[in-house]
C-alpha cells in the first residue's frame, strides 16, 4: 500500500484542540500468538482483560452460531465470534454496531447490553440503558453483519397525566430482568424500583391490545411481583403486603443500601414459572428466590430463598465482590443453558477471578449447575488484573524487543487491596509472524515484597552504561532496580536498590502524586537520561539528571507540565496520562505519545532538539483512531524484525488487558501535504441523512469517505469516483452524539466532526 500523505487538520471542537496529523497508520492484529505455561497458547491473548463482564449471546456473522458478546462499565462491549463449542475468536470488527447505542459517557459508568429476539424474526435484538431505563433497538443483517435500528424508549402511559408517557424505571446501576413472565408470547420486563426494594412487573400489553406480535406495549401490572421486599439484610421478607409499603417508597427521596440489584430470571425448577437469582451491591453472593405460582393460585410469589447460592448441589457458593451477576446463557454450545456469575459493580476491587462459570451438565428442561472456574476466559487473555503498563526491551540480546507487562495488581481479598507482579514474555517472532512466549508472571519477584503498583521503564539512570529499571507505584514514587552486569552487551542483572528515589541533593522523595507511569529518556540531550513520569491527574513530571558520577543516581524536579502537557479531565477529577517517547514508526523519528483516561493516544512533536520548550506541537489528538477506551498504556517496537522496519503496538488498559496493532503501511515525516482539501457535511447537526461533499480533490480515481465514532469505531464507509464529488449516508439508525466524517484520497485527507441530533 502507498503511504499516504495527510495534512495537518486543527479543529476546534467542544473546547478542546483536536488535531490529527495520520490516520489510521495502525490496524488492530490478533495473531500474535501468545504461549502461556506448560506450552498453552492463550487463544483470546489481546482481547484485553476482564473486570466486571456481563455476557450476551447472538449470531454477530449469520452462520448460524451463537457468538458472544462482553459489555463492560466503563470499557464498552467487546464482540467474539464461536470457532467450536466453547470455543471463540476475539473479533473486534463487529463492535462497530454496538458502538453507536453506547457512546453516551454515562454508558461507562452505568447500564447493560441484552440480546433479547423480542419480535421473534430469529434475529437477536438489543436492550440497552439509553438515556433512561430501557431503549429497545430492533436487530437486522447488513452484508451478514448484525446491525441495529432503534426502535423505541420502553415507556407506558401517565396516569396522572394523559398523554404523557413514563420510562420505565431501571436504577442506574442496574440489571433488570427480561422474559416472557405471563406466557403469552411477547416479552416482559421486572426491575426493582427507586428505593431497591420491590420488584415492578412491566408487562407488555401488545397482544391484549390487539397490537402485532412484534410490538412493545407497556402496563405497569405489578409494583411488587414476587410479594417480596428486599431491605438491609441479606435475607428478603417474604409474603409481604407490598402496596402500602410500595408507596411510601415512592415518596422517600432517600436510596436504601440495596439500591443496586441485578436479576436473572431462570425457571430452576421448571415449574412453568420464573424464579430468579438476585445480586445486590451490598454483599458478595447470589441469591436464589423461588417461585410458587402454582401454589398460590397463579399469582407469582416467591415462597422460599437460598441466602448464598453455590450450584445445584451447592458445591461452591458464589463469591463475586460485589454487586454480582448471572447471566443465563448457553455459552459453551453443547445445547442447554449455563450460568456465568462476574461481578458488574464498576468500583468492584476484583479483577482477575471475575467470571465463574457454573457449567449445565444435564439439560435446559432439568438443569444441573457445577461450578467449573472463576477464571472463565480470563485465563485465555493476557489480564494483571487492574491496570496494564506494557514496555518492550531485549532483555536476553537476541536483537528481538520482548515484552514486559507490569499493572496496578491483582485483587487480594484477604488483605483488601491490590498486589502487583510483572510478566516477561520472551518474543520468539520471525519476520511477518509475532509470537511471544512467557518466561514468569513474576519477573524480579515482586509479589513476595507486596508491591503496589507496577509501572516499568527501562534505560540506563545512573549513567554507567548499563540498563536500570525503575517501577513506578501506585502512590507516586519510585523503585528502582539497579544492573549489575559485567556490561552492556549481556542480559542485565537488576537488582533492587531502593523503594524510594530521592533527590541527594535535598533528600525529597520524587513523587508524581498517584500513579507514576515512567519513561527513562534523555530529553535535555546532555547526554544523561531523565526520568519522566505520568500520573493519576494527567500531568507530566521531568525530573533532570545531574548526576556527574557513573554509578550515582541524581534527579531533581523540574516541572510538572512538561512540555504543556496535561490530561487532567475536570469533569472527571483524573487523567492518567501514561507517556511513550521514542521511534513508532518506519521513520524512526522520537516522539512524545500519552495514553490519556478516555483511552486515545495523543502524540507530541518539537522537544527532538533538547531544547525542552515550554509547549509540544500536539500532532495527533487521537492517533491512528486508536482507542483503549480506558486509560490507555502504549508500547512501540519492531517485534518481527521485517525489512520495512514497520512497528507494532502493544496498548494497555484499565482492565489490565492489552491490544496488539501493527503499523499497516510506511509513513514519511515529509508526508503533508499543504493543499487545502475544500469538504463539506451538512446538514451539521444532521437528524435522518448526511452529505459529504468535495471539490479540488486532486487527480485521484477515488474517494474514500468514512463515518466514525468518538471511541474510533468505524460507522460507515464508502468508495467513490472522485468526479461524484458527494456521498449520501442514512444515518437515522445512528444515536445522538459526535462523529466522524473522514474523506480521502490517495493523497490527502480531511476529517470533519458531525452532530447528531434527535
């Protein structure tokens, strides 16, 4: 492929500088192969790590399997297509059409993904929070790629008010449940109301009505089903005359503690009626509830509870700290419906054993539940557990970049808190094909001395010529491992030295606040490596080496703001801005890169000369459309070696998960092109149809035109004659929000924002 010429777009948008020098230089890659111990290769390696989960199930690629799709607060969802029974390939491609329906910032923080066949076309619909309780979008296949259409908020008639209509009530952190409760055809929805303690039935009136099959018609037929009230103990009361009490909840303003449920309606006993498993954000296990419909004259009641549910023969009690969830799926295809348990409370502190799987070993019509692993998935994904801080260095001097992986740590739920180690994976790849093998999870032992917080940077500090290693920890400072090999040429021996450096000169520990992310790079050019180091609030710290002595480690503060840099985000309170500097790409030109908390890249020039100057030349604002989605960590390398000297990324991310990209085509530094690309998109803001225009695009055949999201995910894309000079996109599948509209030709590119309004 031609390398392409970009110009220099500087936009104005929503108060902030965006700027984007190259497009999309990188493309994701999942195969390279990643060998884990005892010769297993972890099959889902960069599909980045799992946290809190909830799992959906839908054929994404109409081959008549079932896929699976992983939503996540927080990081958005994720889509894996089935290989064999149990069996799935992480398949980032299709997370472009769920993109649209989560781009809404509270999305990340709250709500849930359901794939749910509501109007019965065998074609999985979706369910999601939207900007209130529930948002229906009806499913259909574009090109055998599953798509959606939103269809309609879920609300009912006002009472008080006629005409008027009410959202269904769903708790921002909630999962409500969805099945067809009174068996007559269409489905229903249970959510607990405002206080989280009763369950309300919303039933779905359509075919009462005389409404198609595939409608969505909401009564509100029971402000307390079950006739059970959950308060502060683990334990719900039962036969409870729930109208009054419902009432006075509805006038309280003031949330219980139990205002964070999950449901998963199940019928365990296959009585013909729903029972359900209950989280709650205020314990660590599942509750079971059963149903007595027929017991008590086909009223849903629940007549009897298990307070900590662990299988059907009880064999191991769920334990998912906290606000766990099950979801009821049948996600390793041998025919009947398991249940997979994570815990979907986004503040939850575990981050590795965070989906146990309850394997069906009977059928659907008489299930059998036993516990198989907490670990579901997890184990086939490179995850260290929360926060993943990626550095490549030869480590052995075969000439290869291997690959380092430290993290904030793993969950320890004895002592409360997070427990950091380091992974070293030897990389084994020849040219064109990537591989990496694992040496230890627990590379230098830092597990045994309790570390907290695992960020690596590798260079020589102490001027001797020898490679040290510093970690940067979770409250800010630093250790550092100091190499004592016989020379430069040989692996290095690293050897802890101390917990804390220091400036010498005054004794004041360095510290960057709240998690240090280091880089060791000589940014002054004085012939002397700096450290400098990211932090939790975005800000990025240079602290000068003035050591005059081989062996002695000397730094002292600069600034904070280095370069102008700072990802400090108001509306959140954070930043974590984690640099990168040095070559990226073919060029092999020095650059600045920061992950930042939202999860884009953003890439600085004009600090290459030593100068230091007050400002950086931020070049790219969100490079390559690259997105982590949540504190992005990056790492270039050549992994392969191969002749271009093309570059490959490995992007970190909060859920102490990584992605693998590589360099999909040669760059020059003398690539910009000055002409001024004249595009237009209007009408902008945009409701139902876009049109993107061009005139003086050059000599080109072609134009590419693309639609894209704010996260990177790519929309809708076209190619046309370069003499059309317009393209027409339907948009009115599309949610509100920010988008995209990139044109292209051969040479040049222009990228465009669009609003859309509803």
């Amino acid at each position: 492929m031609k390398a392409l010429s970009l110009s220099i777009i500087l936009l104005f948008l929503c108060g902030q500088s965006f700027a984007q020098f190259q497009g999309d230089v990188f493309r994701s890659r999942n195969d390279a192969k990643v060998i884990g111990y005892g010769g297993k290769e972890k099959t889902l390696a960069w599909a980045g790590g799992i946290n809190s989960p909830q799992f959906a199930m839908g054929d994404l690629n109409q081959d008549g399997r079932e896929d699976l799709v992983i939503y996540e607060r927080g990081y958005g969802p994720r889509t894996f297509l089935a290989t064999s029974n149990g069996e799935y390939k992480y398949s980032p491609q299709y997370e472009a059409s769920f993109a649209p329906h989560f781009y809404n910032p509270s999305y990340y923080t709250n709500g849930y993904l359901k794939l749910i066949d509501y109007n019965k076309d065998n074609i999985p619909d979706l369910f999601a929070y939207g900007y209130f309780g529930c948002t229906a979008y009806t499913g259909y296949y574009d090109s055998s790629v599953l798509k959606f259409k939103q269809y309609k908020e879920v609300r009912y008639d006002d009472p008080n008010s006629p005409g008027s209509t009410i959202s269904i009530f769903v708790n921002s952190p909630d999962i409500p449940g969805f099945e067809d409760i009174d068996n007559d055809g269409d489905i229903d929805f249970l959510s607990y109301g405002f206080g989280g303690n009763t369950i309300t039935w919303y039933k779905n009136c359509a075919k009462e009505k005389g409404m198609p099959f595939d409608s969505i018609i909401i009564c509100v037929e029971d402000d307390c089903w079950g006739k059970t009230v959950q308060d502060t103990a683990r334990t719900h009361r039962l036969h409870t005359s729930c109208p009054q009490y419902f009432r006075t909840c509805k006038r309280s303003s003031a949330k219980t503690t139990h205002s964070g449920n999950t449901l998963c309606l199940i019928d365990m006993d296959k009585d013909g009626d729903y029972d359900y498993l209950n989280g709650n954000i205020s314990y660590t296990d599942i509750q079971y509830l059963k149903n007595g419909r027929s017991e008590f004259g086909g009223v849903d009641t629940i007549i009897a509870q298990d307070t900590s549910w662990g299988g059907s023969s009880g064999n191991k009690d769920v334990f998912m700290p906290n606000m766990p969830a099950a979801f009821y799926v049948d996600i390793d295809h041998d025919g009947d419906k398991d249940l997979v348990f994570s815990p979907v409370d986004e503040t939850t502190l575990e981050n590795y054993k965070s989906a146990a799987f309850y394997e069906n070993t009977s059928t659907t019509s008489v299930p059998n539940f036993v516990f198989r692993t907490d670990t579901f998935l997890v184990d086939k994904m490179i995850d260290k557990g929360y926060g993943c801080y990626p550095v490549f260095y030869d480590f052995n001097k075969d000439g290869k970049k291997d690959l380092f992986i430290g993290s904030d740590g793993y969950y320890q739920p004895t002592q409360g808190r997070k427990r950091s180690t380091i992974s070293y994976y030897k990389n084994t790849s020849t040219p064109g094909n990537f591989s990496f093998e694992l040496q230890t999870d627990d590379f230098l032992g830092l597990y045994a001395r309790d570390v907290q917080g695992a960020a690596i940077a590798i260079g020589d500090i102490d001027n001797d010529t020898l490679d040290d290693l510093v970690i940067g920890k979770t409250d800010g400072t630093f250790e550092l491992y100091k190499n004592t090999a016989a020379s430069a040429v040989d692996s290095p021996i690293w050897v802890y030295s101390t917990n804390a450096l220091m400036d010498p000169a005054t004794s004041k520990v360095l510290d960057v606040g709240d998690f240090a992310t280091p880089v060791i790079y000589d940014i002054d050019k004085d012939g002397k490596n700096d450290l400098i180091s990211g932090n939790m609030i975005g800000e990025l710290y240079y602290f000068n080496n003035y050591s005059s002595q081989a062996g002695l480690v000397a730094l002292k503060e600069m600034t904070k703001t280095l370069g102008g840099v700072n990802e400090f985000d108001p509306s959140r309170g954070e930043g974590y801005s984690v640099p990168y500097i040095g070559p990226m790409d073919n060029t092999g030109t020095d650059y600045l890169v920061v992950g930042t908390y939202f999860g884009e890249l953003k890439r600085y020039d004009g600090f290459q000369s030593g100068s230091v100057p007050a400002k950086f030349t931020m070049i790219d604002s969100n490079y390559s459309w690259i997105n982590a989605r949540h504190r992005a960590a990056p790492a270039f390398a050549n992994v392969d070696g191969d002749a271009d000297n093309l570059y490959e990324l490995v992007l970190g991310n909060v859920l102490g998960g990584a992605n693998f990209y590589r360099q999909d085509y040669k760059v020059s530094v003398k690539d910009i092109n000055t002409v001024e690309l004249k595009v237009s998109v209007y009408p902008n803001p945009a409701k139902n149809d876009l049109t993107v225009s061009w005139t003086s695009i050059g000599k080109n055949k072609s134009v590419i035109v693309q639609l894209i999201s704010v996260t990177g995910q790519n929309i809708a894309a076209g190619v046309y004659p370069a003499d059309q000079s317009a393209a027409h996109i339907d948009i009115s599948s599309l949610s509100p929000g920010v988008y995209y509209a990139i044109v292209q030709s051969q040479e040049e590119r222009v990228v465009k924002p669009v609003t859309i309004l509803r």
